[in-house]
C-alpha cells in the first residue's frame, strides 16, 4: 500500500479512483483520495484486474421488481396483520393471567416475524427501491413491539408480583436458616 502526499512543490498527477498509475514497473490503483492523516493524500494498492462492474441493467430491474414486489406485498400483509393484532391488547390491569401470557406470547412472536421480514427486506433493498423504502418502518415497528413486550415485563414483575431473582434467592436463604 501507498500514500502519496499531494503538496506544493511535488505531487502525485491528478487521478479519480480506479484509475491506475506504473510506479517502477508495478501498476498501481488509486483506492482513497483523502487518505493519510490529514485527508491529503492519494492511496495506492497493487491493481488486481478484474472484470468491470456493471450494475444492473434497467430491463433486469424491472423483471427483479415484478417477481420480488408481489411476494413482499403479501409477505407485508401477513406482517402488518399480526403486527396490529400485537399492539391490539387491552390494557393489563383487567386482563385475567391467562390472557395476559397469551398478548405476551404475541407480541414475543411478532417480534420474530418482523427481525426476519427485516433481513428478507436488506438482502433486496438495492435491487427493488420500493423494497428499500419499507427498511425504516419494520425498524419502527420492532421498536414498538419491544416496549410492548417490556410493558408485559414491567407489568407482571411490578403489579403481578412475579418475583425476581434475587428475591428468589433471599427466600431460598431464609429457608436454610429456619430449618
């Protein structure tokens, strides 16, 4: 790897990115403008050659958008779905134990759906924008549904009683004492 520093007096010739330089016999390819430091330097690696990248062409979009953009609509549907039904909970505090689990489990559930909808959504993200556009809101959505499931925790750990571990453990250790 090389750094050149471009100053006043001496400098490397002006060159965009992937444009290659012959230093003593040897081919170099510029790889950062503003390297070093002080951002002020060229960097050089040895040019490996490679075939030139083409980004997909506009047809091959398209034929990516119309096989893609059905299935994540449906995909999207089913999401949303169980998304609301997560957040549809009544409140806690007249809910009888059994539904309380049962609103938890839920929302435990849809969490999972939706970090797996979000990994489909980045694999194809560049190849269909509308797909892109989806990114921000399952990361809300995720947001929401886990201060839902916190709100289930804070719930039974504070108005329920469940215990935690520790006061598990004082129990435990009041209970050797005595016997």
């Amino acid at each position: 790897m090389l750094s050149c520093w471009k100053g006043s007096t001496c400098h490397p010739p002006d060159l965009r990115l992937g444009q290659t330089v012959t230093i003593e016999g040897a081919i170099w390819a510029v790889v950062d403008l503003n390297g070093g430091f002080a951002s002020n330097s060229l960097v050089l690696k040895p040019h490996v050659e490679r075939d030139s990248f083409r980004p997909p062409s506009p047809a091959l979009r398209r034929k990516v958008a119309t096989v893609v953009e059905p299935e994540f609509r449906r995909l999207l549907t089913r999401v949303r779905r169980q998304y609301r039904a997560a957040l549809a909970a009544p409140d806690s505090f007249w809910l009888p134990p059994d539904e309380i689990r049962r609103h938890e489990a839920i929302a435990a559930a849809t969490l999972i759906t939706l970090q797996r909808f979000l990994r489909q959504l980045n694999l194809h993200r560049r190849d269909v924008p509308a797909v892109a556009a989806l990114v921000p809101a399952m990361h809300a959505w995720i947001r929401q549904t886990g201060f839902e499931l916190a709100a289930h925790e804070r719930f039974q750990r504070i108005t329920l009683g469940t215990p935690s571990t520790l006061q598990i453990e004082a129990l435990l250790a009041r209970q050797e004492v005595v016997t």
